[in-house]
C-alpha cells in the first residue's frame, strides 16, 4: 500500500482536532494567508445572543492549512471585534487566555478543507457538516463532522479515502492551546484534552487497489502534560528532521521524541471492523509482471488498549480544579503498565490460511523505549545496548489459533517440496519477569493442545517413527518454567514438562550453577564464553507411560515375531543387569537399574533424581575427562522408583 494509504487513519484524527483548531484559531507559526470577513450581521449587544458569521477562512497551521468558505458562531454573546480578536493570530494575548472567553451554543462548518504537503504532492481532506455544540469558556461539549473525504493531489499514483460521522466529546480547546503554544516541564500540571473521540466507516484505498477499511475507534481519556518545548514546535521539528542522518540532529530528534511521548497518556483505545484486501496483481506479485496474482484478504473484529497500572486515566479521577485539570496521583508520563487486545483475526493468502480468536498482550510498558531515546539524545547508540531499550512486556496470551498451509511445489529442487500442514493450538501464555538489559530472567510458557495432524506418507524422521506406532494426529501441551538467580548464580528449572493424548508425560526440574551476569551480555563471544563455566547440581526426571511405550513395545515384538509380555521381560532383564554394568555396580546403580526394569515390564511412573555431590555440581570439563560413566556417577546421589 502507499503512504497515502497508511497514514490516512493518522489523517483522519489530525482532521477532527483540525475541525476544533478551526472554531479556535489555535497559534500559527505563519501569517494569515487571508483574513476572515466578517458578514453583515448586527453586532449582539451585551449579555445578548447572537450570530457572528466569518467568510472565507484560511489558517496556516505549521504546515497544515485549514480552510473554510464559512463559519458561524451561533448563540454568542461575542461582539464582531471580540470574534475577530479571538481568531487573530498574531493577537498580544496569550491563545490559552484569549480561549477562554469563547462561548457559544454553536459553532458550524458546513465545509472544512484540510491541506498537507507530502512528498511534492498535496493530501487534502474535505470535512462536511462541522458543528461544535455547547462552547463555554474555550470547552466544547461536543464536536461532530458528517463525514470526510481524503484525496491526494499532484501527479503520482491515485489514492482515496473517506470515512463517516466524526465526534470528540469534552474537549477543552485552552488546555490544547496550552499544550501546543507554552513550554512546560516534568512538574507542569497534566491536562485531560478530550473525553473522546469516535470516528466510523473509515475507507481507504490504494492505486494497486489494496482496499482498507476500518468500521468504527473509540479513544477515550486522552490527557497530556506541557513538555519543555511545546507540542506544537516539537511536532513541526520531528516532520521536518526526518530521515536526518547527522548525529547531532538526530540525537536532538530522540530528546524532543522522548519528551512528547512522556507527555501523553490515553485512558484507552479501541478499533473494531479492520479489514483490509490486497487484489496482490501481477505486478505486485513475487515474481513481477506475468506471475500469478497473490491476493490476500485480512480481518481483525476488535483491537483494544488500555492502561491496567497506577497512571490509568479516567475513572473518576478527572475533575476538583481548573477546567480539565487531572487531580490526585495520575500523571501522563506516570509509569504504567497496559494491556493490548486483538480478538477475531483471519488472514487468508494463496501462501496459507491463518485464523487467531485471540492475542493479549499485558503488562506493556514504553519506559525502556522512554530510556533509549534519551540515551541517544546524550550520543550515539551502542547496537549492543538496543536491546535493554525495547518495550517492556509482562506477558503474551494465545486462543484457538489455526495454521492451514497448503503444499509447496519443488521447483528447481524437488527436495524442497513439502505437503499441506495444518495445526491448531487451543491456548498459549508466556509469562516473563526480572528483566535484565531487556532479557527477562523469569518466565513460564505453557502451552496446551498444540495439535495437527500428521501427513500419510511424511518422511520427516520423528512424524514417520510415529506414524509407524499408529499415530495419525498430534496432541501436546506443555510447560517451561525457568528462573534465574543472580545471587547464587543459578539457573533453576522449576518445571519442563511435555505430555502427549494417548502418549504420556515427561517431567524434568534441575539446578544449574555457574550461570552468572556474564550470560546475558549483548557480546555472542562473552556469553557463550560465560556459558563453558556452567555446571549440573541436580536433575530431576519423572516419566508416565500414557499408551506410547506401550505401542513401542508392540511394533517391535510383532517385527521380532514375539509377545509383547515376552519382549517386555527381556528389556527389564536387560536394564536390571546393563544399567549397572556400565555406571560401575554401586548400589545406587543397582537400584536405578531395578526401577528401570520394573518400569518396562508393567509401565506406570517412572521417577529418578539426581544431585552432585559437590556442592559446586559437575562441569563440563568433569564431563569429558572422565574415563567412564561409572566415575561420573560415583559423584551423584541418586534415587530411582517406579510405580
């Protein structure tokens, strides 16, 4: 898709608070292109309602420019000269103090254009049927529009757009003006701008026919606190320095970067209706003009956001002060932790099919990526350090997640082909914490009915070992639970385990030592380094038999021409006297291999545990020079049942 198309959402919410800027007059930083004319209309008397229409208005906004053929402020009390003052952009008062002396029942546009260069062409949105109700003292009940159309002009590639009803609720003009047109600074008071904003049936389409459409987005709440230099200046500064490469200016772009996004805060988002369609021509297909189209249809039903830490906005803690003044504790900037919702996602492609019911994404935080801007505005980035600078995430939640790919054709080498796979996966989290340099050192991943079905004829070594025993199908669920210790330099396996319908269970917990900070250096050479001085302290292994060592046993009696009852008793033989003999004949291996063998004649739980002697555990270089298994397991304690 084109520029157009993907910045036409960013468009479309710059066009709403445009329509209220209008009935303003927010500070330019360019003079009037036209002066607004006053029409014929008796100038009220004092304390008297009234009509002042304005014709022909232009406003240079930055490099916005905003213009309407009329505008009227009905139910005013505002004389012509008063209008005039308040819409001047190079009045002496201050914009915050000249807002708030506009009051009116209503202000209409009937016809609102919007323009923007962009690359040697222009992107125009046209706003019909703009009416802001109730304006007292700068504040506007509600602002609405009845729709829009989004164009690009000049020569190029064609792009559209345009959406329907448009309403912000609650905004407090003098508080944007605030925002926009005086310094302020980590202390300076928060400001909620707006209740919220809707906008429905948005619409955008490309010149390769890529279609995207957007059914309703509701943002709530959104509050900001004036920063060093206002959001106007700093905006303007971010458009026009990008794509800088000096390192000063870029460094200069990262300090404005962090300072804006501290500023801000949103009590919560949501866009229902996504969908977007890619005709995918040929010349937009992988192998240019002639190849075979690619179109590809996309869905989300519901995305949403929205704070869950102590800097939530909203929630009755708006309001005791000043106009738009956010009271008690909750700052924007405040630290806080949110969470992301997608619900209903299809995508459908020749490439494959994939359908998700839902992802959650908790505990986002933008902190590190707050950090890493203002370390770059200080010099430049070490690539080493990126990584402790990315968003922080708590944690990542899958349902009912289906994966369809059809076949892969050879080609060139017939090695590469491969048949359709499909799986599905009922549910999925991974849960991180303590992160350090951006790694998390505490995490648990479980995963529960990953299942799919597995191809009749597959050469693939561990689906065909398989489908020998009689699998057609594959369920699995599982858990990961790690955590790493920095004071005893330990990495702890709380719990890995695997379990398979109609297969069984494998368990395993164990303490590994000599992991220390080193391992998480950003250097690939310092950690694996770090990785050699790692040793065992203790192993724990559990296994349950759910039917696939019984299937084992049954392939390989019927190719041994035996019972299985009879080829179990010659394994636990085996075990009973092999597993002795070679870990040296201790009582400990006696009984490792007594468990063993009950294990294989009559399969039910098999547990074994295992701990080095020496506190220190057993490394790797314990490992490879010992001169036999036996002297390696002398340095153990361990235990072994079967039940």
């Amino acid at each position: 898709m084109t520029r157009s198309l993907t910045t036409g959402v960013a468009r479309a919410a710059l066009g709403v608070v445009a329509c209220a800027t209008l009935a303003a007059a927010l500070p330019a930083t360019v003079p009037l292109l036209a002066t607004p004319a006053l029409a014929q209309n008796p100038a009220p008397s004092a304390g008297q309602a009234g009509t002042v229409a304005l014709d022909e208005v232009v406003l240079p906004l930055g490099p916005v420019t905003l213009k309407a053929p009329k505008v009227e402020l009905r139910g005013t009390a505002l004389s012509r000269d008063e209008a005039r003052a308040i819409l001047d952009p190079a009045g002496p008062a201050p914009w915050r103090t000249r807002l708030d002396k506009l009051d009116a029942r209503e202000i209409v546009i009937p016809v609102l254009r919007v323009e923007q260069p962009a690359g040697g062409r222009v992107q125009v949105a046209v706003y019909h049927d703009v009416v802001a109700r109730d304006v007292t003292a700068g504040r506007i009940g509600i602002l609405e529009a009845g729709g829009a159309t989004l164009t690009v002009e000049g020569p190029g590639p064609d792009a559209a757009g345009a959406y329907g009803r448009l309403s912000i609720r609650e905004l407090d003009l003098p508080g944007l003006a605030r925002l926009l047109a005086e310094p302020g600074g980590p202390d300076a008071a928060p400001v909620r701008v707006y209740a919220g904003v809707t906008a429905e049936d948005i619409a955008l389409s490309g010149p390769d026919g890529a279609a995207f459409r957007i059914a309703r987005i509701d943002a709530r709440d959104l509050t900001g606190r004036p920063t060093t230099i206002p959001w106007g200046e700093t905006a303007r500064a971010l458009a026009e320095g990008a794509g800088r490469k000096d390192a000063p200016e870029r460094a200069r772009m990262a300090g404005l970067a962090a300072d804006l996004m501290d500023g801000v805060a949103i009590g919560g988002l949501e866009i229902s209706g996504i969908t977007l369609a890619v005709p995918g021509g040929p010349a937009a297909s992988p192998g240019g003009p002639g190849a075979k189209p690619m179109p590809v249809q996309a869905s989300l039903a519901r995305l949403t956001y929205a704070p869950d830490g102590e800097a939530k906005v909203g929630e009755g803690k708006v309001g005791g002060g000043k106009a738009g003044e956010v009271k008690g504790e909750v700052k924007a900037g405040q630290p806080a932790l949110g969470e992301m919702r997608a619900e209903g996602l299809a995508v459908e492609a020749p490439a494959g099919r994939v359908a998700l019911k839902g992802l959650t994404l908790s505990g986002l935080s933008l902190k590190p990526v707050l950090d890493g801007l203002r370390r770059a505005a200080a010099g430049p980035l070490d690539p080493a350090e990126l990584r402790r600078y990315a968003p922080a995430l708590a944690g990542i939640a899958v349902n009912d997640l289906d994966v369809d790919l059809p076949a892969q054709a050879p080609g060139a080498d017939p090695l590469q082909a491969s048949g359709p796979l499909r799986f599905a996966l009922r549910s999925g989290s991974l849960a991180m914490s303590e992160p350090r340099d951006g790694v998390p050192t505490a995490s648990r991943l479980t995963v529960d009915g990953l299942t799919g079905a597995i191809p009749p004829g597959t050469t693939a070594p561990l689906l065909a070992d398989l489908a020998g025993l009689g699998y057609a199908s594959l369920d699995l669920s599982g858990i990961v639970d790690a955590r790493w210790d920095e004071a005893a330099r330990e990495l702890t396996l709380r719990d890995v385990t695997l379990t398979g319908k109609d297969m069984g269970t494998a368990r395993i917990t164990g303490t590994i030592g000599g992991i220390g900070k080193e391992v998480f250096d950003p250097e690939p050479m310092v950690s694996s380094l770090a990785l050699l001085g790692a040793s065992a302290k203790s192993l724990g292994l559990t296994l349950e038999n759910g039917g696939l060592f019984q299937r084992f046993v049954d392939q390989q009696a019927k190719a041994q021409s035996l019972k299985p009852e009879e080829l179990q008793r010659e394994y636990g033989t085996a075990a009973m006297l092999g597993i002795p003999a070679v870990l040296g004949g201790s009582p400990s291996a006696k009984a490792l291999g007594q468990a063993v063998s009950r294990f294989v004649v009559k399969p039910g739980r098999l547990s074994v545990s295992a701990a080095a002697k020496d506190p220190a555990g057993l490394g790797l270089m314990d490992f490879s020079t010992a001169p036999s298994p036996g002297k390696i397991f002398d340095r153990l304690t361990v235990t072994a049942t079967a039940e």
